[in-house]
C-alpha cells in the first residue's frame, strides 16, 4: 500500500512478495496504450 501511495498507483494484485501496480502516463503515447486504443473503439 506504501509503495502505491508514493507512486500513485493502484494495486493489482499481490502474490506472496511479489506485486503487481498499475500506474498511469501523465500523456500517454496512441501506439503504445492499449488502453487508449480500446476506448477509442468503444
């Protein structure tokens, strides 16, 4: 939870001592983001 707050991430999941966070681009690149391209077809 400390490492998300000081990253202002979000936690995906945690397995053991391993995680996984999500943290958005303050401008993301079209090409790269999926996540940009899913909404775009939505």
């Amino acid at each position: 939870k400390q490492i998300c707050e000081e990253n202002n991430a979000k936690l995906i999941q945690e397995i053991g001592n391993i995680i996984l966070i999500f943290k958005s681009s303050n401008n993301p690149n079209p090409k790269l983001s999926n996540l940009l391209r899913m909404r775009d077809k939505t």
